[in-house]
C-alpha cells in the first residue's frame, strides 16, 4: 500500500518524509543539531533507506514502499538517568499503538525487539543527539516474504491484509509521546506484562544462564542465576536456552 501522504496532515505534528534516504536515524540526528529540542516529535520517515543501521553495528534492511521505517525525536522531561526506559516504552509503544490493536499478539524481546509468534517484527535503535533521544523504528509491515535465514515476519503475514503504514506511524508516535508522561513502575508493569521468556532459561552475552526476575532501576534486566542476580544493560543481549530433549 503506497503512503498516503495526504494523512499526514490528519495525523498533525512536523512530519518529514523522503522517497529514498540514507537512515532516517541519522537525518534526525541532524535535526535535533539544527533546532535542538524544538524538534520533540518530529519525525523523519522514508520509502526506502539506503544505510538503514541496526543496533551493535548491524546493518536494517528493508524493502523499499513496504517497511515501515522511521526515527522519531524526543526530549523526555526525564533526567538522563532515566533514559534506559526508552527503550521499553519505545517497544511498547509499537505494541499498544500498532500491533495490539491489529489483532496480534506481539511480545517484547528486551531490551526492545519486537516478536509476533517467536519472529522479529520490529526493530529499534535508540541514539543520542544533543538533549534529545532519537528513536529509530522499523516495523515490518507489508512484506509478502523475507530471505531465508532470517527469523523475522511482517504484519502482512500474520494478518493476510495490507496495513497503512501512515496509521502505524500516528499511533505509535501518539502512544511514546503519551508514555513519557507516566511513572516508570506503571512502564515497567505494562512491559513486563508482554515481555517474552518471562518463565524460561536465558543465557546472557557473557555465557551465565538463568530466569528473568524483573527489571532494574532503569530498565536493566534482573536475571536470577543460581546464588545471585545478575543486571543486564543495553547492549548485552540474551538468547532463549533451547528445552533439553
Ligand atoms: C535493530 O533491530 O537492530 C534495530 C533496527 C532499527 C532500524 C530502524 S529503521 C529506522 C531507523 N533508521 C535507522 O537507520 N535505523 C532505525
């Protein structure tokens, strides 16, 4: 489904939108250096991102005019070292706003992917610029297929119709920005509610295994191994340990 960018105007905000771009991430980053934080929820969004980036250095790609790829900029009223709930409000924004009420049942990989049946449907890369945070958002939206190898699956494959990418694009953006004014105990509740692996054996980057307990004081993730409780921060990761026989 093309964007239709006649609903931009009805979604209201400053909305910036590009047929083809480097990374929307990188174009908003510049933003915030022109106008600091007038910028707060302004967006950049494209059809197609050339040098689309991921998180730890990887590389997004998405098919051009079905994606949905975006960078939204914020100047949370939080002190800095509050930031780290960004990135489950970030995710759960995707979830309240887009996913849920589409009928799928998605759930949050922490510190912020997003999951439809155990496939990535969304990622997130949150950076720095000035005293804003920018929030990079690539959604799968319409894509029939990927390359094999890739765990991930888009809307369009879960849903069996197409979805208008302008109206993802609102509700996540109105969800964050609404976000920012709650307490960090009601986040962390509505996170830990969709977080996925809540009863299972993870295994951390630096190879401990354990359960998830909860999250820290700023959204680190409290993983209980035997004798004691280990707190992961963005950018450790973890990975489900597979059931045994
Ligand atoms: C990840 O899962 O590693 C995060 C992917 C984030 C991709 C989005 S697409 C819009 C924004 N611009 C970028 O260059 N990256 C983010």
């Amino acid at each position: 489904m093309a964007t239709n960018r006649k609903n931009f105007e009805l979604m209201g905000g400053h909305i910036e939108w590009h047929d083809s771009i480097g990374s929307t991430n990188d174009r908003a980053c510049e933003i915030v250096r022109e106008e600091g934080s007038r910028a707060h929820g302004w967006i950049v969004g494209t059809e197609e991102q050339t040098e689309g980036r991921g998180r730890k250095g990887a590389h997004w790609i998405s098919e051009p005019g079905k994606g949905l790829t975006f960078s939204l900029v914020l100047s949370p009223p939080w002190g800095r070292e509050h930031w780290g709930w960004l990135s489950l409000a970030a995710a759960l924004a995707v979830c309240e706003g887009g996913l849920l009420p589409c009928g799928l049942a998605p759930l949050i990989k922490w510190p912020n992917d997003v999951l439809v049946e155990g496939r990535k449907i969304c990622g997130i890369l949150i950076e720095t610029s000035g005293d804003c945070a920018v929030i990079g958002i690539g959604l799968n939206v319409n894509e029939r297929g990927f390359p094999p190898g890739l765990e991930a699956v888009s809307m369009f494959q879960l849903l069996g119709v197409e979805t208008g990418r302008e109206y993802l694009m609102g509700a996540i953006r109105d969800k964050l920005m609404d976000f920012l004014h709650l307490e960090e105990p009601l986040i962390a509740e509505r996170a830990w509610d969709l977080l996925a692996w809540k009863d299972k054996e993870v295994e951390t980057a630096s190879g401990e295994r354990g359960r998830i307990r909860g999250f820290g004081e700023n959204a680190e993730l409290k993983v209980e191994s035997p004798g004691r409780l280990i707190t992961l921060s963005d950018p450790e990761g973890i990975r489900l340990v597979p059931p045994v026989g």
